[in-house]
C-alpha cells in the first residue's frame, strides 16, 4: 500500500526492488544502483561507495541472509503469523519522501535474525544511500563469517 508521504521514486524503487528479490528484474542490480552509491554493512567499519563493491555486497547478502533451506525469498508484506518457516522477509516497510526502513526476520545457522535495510533513493529512483543493521550479536557474528566466504568466493571469480 503506498504511503502519501512517500515520493514517486521511492514508490517506483519498491516495485522494482521486491522484483528484483524475486529474481525478476531484467537489469537487476545494476538498475536499481547509482553509480556513486554508498553501503554500509554491519560487518565492516568504513562504509563502502560504488555501484560494483555495493553489488557485490548485496549478492553476497542475498545468499547469506536467505534462511536455512531458503530456496525463494518470502516477501510477504507485513509478516507475521506462525507459520514462517525461517526465510528472509519483510515484515514491515516505513516510507518518508525518498527513504524506507525495510524490516526483516530471517534465520542464520539455526539463529534468529532480526533487522533493517534503511534505503534511500534518488529521484530516478536508484539507490544512492543503503545501510543494513541487524540483531541479535549471535547473528551478527554467523552473518560475518558467512558474508566473508561468500565475498571471496565473488572475488575469485
């Protein structure tokens, strides 16, 4: 459901970025980035600005945040119910302008996960801002070593 508040852009991004989840953006990635685009991770200090290292980051995420067992993304939005069976998904979006919080559940090596992606779009709606912060320190810890296997393995090829 679209909130006034927020920004054609941003309303725009959102379609794109649940399609993209699902596999289903042509352009993928690459369209929805802006070339100058800055992403901070909770397992890295600096954060990092560019289309190609914030790519490489989200691909490593999206193999690393998909659940135990995950085959597809759950995207229902709001979550909820007892019948998650431990997939990444939002479970709630906040929209202001050309920002949202993206909240999300998943699970990690049997471990709960909780956290936000807050995205923030231009007005082409590209991403130029992406900060992801996630809890509870179990996870944090399960996401790192994870993510720095997956970034090597993106590395070597």
């Amino acid at each position: 459901m679209a909130d006034s508040s927020a920004s054609p852009a941003l309303e725009s991004f959102l379609e794109k970025w649940h399609r993209q989840l699902r596999g289903e953006l042509p352009g993928g990635l690459d369209e929805l980035l802006a070339d100058d685009v800055v992403f901070r991770s909770p397992i890295v200090y600096t954060p990092r600005q560019g289309k190609d290292i914030t790519k490489m980051y989200l691909m490593a995420a999206g193999g690393t945040l998909g659940g135990e067992g995950a085959d597809e993304v759950d995207l229902d939005e709001p979550g909820g119910g007892d019948e998650w069976d431990g997939r990444f998904r939002y479970v709630r979006t906040i929209r202001e302008g050309n920002d949202v919080l993206l909240e999300f559940e998943t699970t990690i090596e049997g471990k709960y996960a909780n956290g936000i992606d807050l995205i923030t779009v231009d007005d082409h709606a590209r991403i130029v801002s992406f900060t992801v912060m996630i809890r509870p320190l179990q996870a944090v810890n399960a996401i790192h070593a994870q993510m720095q296997t997956a970034l090597e393995q993106l590395n070597a090829q």
